[in-house]
C-alpha cells in the first residue's frame, strides 16, 4: 500500500488494484467487467472459468481487510448484455452480495454499463451518472476533470513498460496521475491493459510482486 494526497484527499493506492479512500471507510474500483468469460464463451471463444468468482473474491477480501463500508464501481462493472443474463455469473454475484448484506454499493456508469444495463435490483447496487461527488474528488468512468477538480477514473486500463532484471521488458498495471485525472488500473481478473502516454510531472505508480511503486517522473 502507497498514501499520497490527491486534491486534498489522502488516497491509499493497493496492489490489488484498488483505492482505499480512509476518510470514507470507501473502497474505489475500476472496470470489474464481470461477466466477461462468460460472454466470451458465449460467442464461442475458449477462455478460463472462475474469473468473475476471483474478482468478487478478492473484493471481498479487500473490504474485510480495510473494514470498508462502501465500494464505488468506477464503471464497467459488467461486461455486456450477455454478462447480464450469464446463470453462472448472476449466481456468483447474489453469493457473494449475501455474504456482504450490510456493504453499500454504488456504480457510477460507464460505456459498458450502458450496453449491459444496470445490475440487477436484487443486487442494491445504487447505479449514478458520473461524476460522484465524495469529499473533494469527482468520481467518474471517463478520466475528465471538470473545472477546478481532481478527478479519479477508469476506462483507460493503464499500464507501463519497464525493464526487468534480465533485461525483459515487462508490462505492469499502473496508476496513473496526469494534471487532475486519477486513472486506476483495472480491476477484473480478465481485462486487457493498454499502454499509457507519460507527459511532464505525470505521477505513475506500477504494481508488481503485490507492491505499489512509484516510478521516476521523465
């Protein structure tokens, strides 16, 4: 776990991927895309089971670690229509949303959200328009900064290139702080990444062997 302050905010960023924003006993995640395999498989393509059980797993295991009481979806919590209407992939949820009754759950919508609708009632997720106020961040799927606001986002699934030991090039997950736009890393067990642009005083965090590591500004 990394601490620094963001628009006045102290932000603990995670190895899991995640932001853990103390003030508010919050969790903040991005692009969980559940439902992904599934859809997949459903258009015939060959690709691991369980990954949807392994995210929600590991949320869970944040929210008891940091005592959490509330998780912010930063979009993309489902991954399609197909997600939506997956037996294996709603039963996952309803397991895991009763064995988390009391937790409040809110999904600030993204692009997929709109294609795969909101979650389903039986889920109490309380589905918003970005941007969602907290403290004095604005919190949204697209990385935008409104007029005189610090943002933290998603959408991007950031990652970094870095060399390794052997002389390999390894791709790390990343946060990644460009002017007032936070953007989290992805938070699914089965999402892409996509390389980040680095400009001056870009603050980038990678993630690798379970550690948050700042990385020198170019």
């Amino acid at each position: 776990m990394l601490t620094f302050e963001w628009g006045g905010e102290p932000l603990a960023l995670l190895p899991q991927r995640a932001v853990l924003l103390a003030r508010h006993d919050t969790l903040v995640v991005a692009d969980a895309h559940l439902g992904k395999a599934a859809s997949f498989r459903r258009l015939g393509v060959a690709v691991p089971r369980g990954t949807t059980s392994e995210t929600l797993a590991q949320l869970g295991g944040l929210v008891e670690r940091h005592g959490a009481r509330r998780v912010i979806f930063l979009g993309d919590f489902l991954h399609s229509a197909h997600a939506q209407n997956a037996a294996s992939t709603q039963a996952a949820l309803a397991r895991w949303r009763r064995a988390h009754r009391g937790l409040e759950l809110t999904l600030v919508r993204g692009n997929h959200d709109e294609r795969a609708g909101d979650p389903p009632p039986a889920l109490a997720i309380d589905a918003v328009d970005e941007p969602l106020e907290i403290g004095t961040l604005a919190l949204r799927h697209h990385p935008e900064a409104p007029p005189g606001r610090h943002v933290l986002a998603g959408h991007w699934h950031p990652c970094v290139h870095v060399g390794g030991r052997a002389h390999e090039r390894l791709r790390l997950p990343c946060f990644w702080f460009s002017g007032r736009a936070g953007v989290l890393p992805a938070f699914g067990a089965f999402t892409g990444m996509h390389p980040i642009r680095r400009g001056p005083g870009d603050r980038v965090f990678a993630v690798a062997d379970a550690q948050v590591r700042e990385l020198p500004e170019i």
